[in-house]
C-alpha cells in the first residue's frame, strides 16, 4: 500500500490491520481445498443423480476437523502462566 493511499485511508476513518500470519493463509487455502471438493461432489451428484457417500463423508471430516482447528485458535482459551495472588 502506498503512502498516499494510507492516507486516505485513514482520512476516511478507517485503520489498517496487521499482516495475517502465516496460519490465516494456510487456513484459507485449506478452506478453498474443502470447497473445491464440495463443489466437485455437487456436480456429480447433479450429473449422475446420485451422491459419492464415502467422499461425502471424507469432506464433512475435513470440514469438522477444519471447524474444531479455527475454534481452539481463535476461540477457547490459553492457559496462562501469569499467577494470581
């Protein structure tokens, strides 16, 4: 981002964020991986008029799995090392 379009940026009241680590892009290709596949399923099913069950399933674990990953990262807390008097 240029300067000047930081500028203006902030001009017009909003701040910039922080790069992302490299987790948010592993997790948004992971995101698109899942996807892809999904989407693939839904073709087949709509070509051929019946659904892959074992894909299907092999999907939803990888989307629950996914799910689980973002919430204990972004979600649950951390055990902390600080103590409390």
């Amino acid at each position: 981002m240029t300067e000047a379009a930081l500028f203006r940026m902030l001009l017009k009241g909003y701040h910039p964020k922080e790069k992302p680590d490299m987790y948010f892009y592993d997790a948004l290709r992971q995101l698109t991986y899942i996807g892809n596949n999904l989407n693939q399923l839904l073709k087949k099913a709509n070509t051929l008029n019946f659904i892959d069950a074992p894909m299907l399933r092999k999907e939803i674990e990888a989307w629950q799995k996914f799910r689980s990953d973002i919430e204990r990262r972004f979600l649950q807390p951390e055990k902390s090392d600080v103590k409390w008097q």
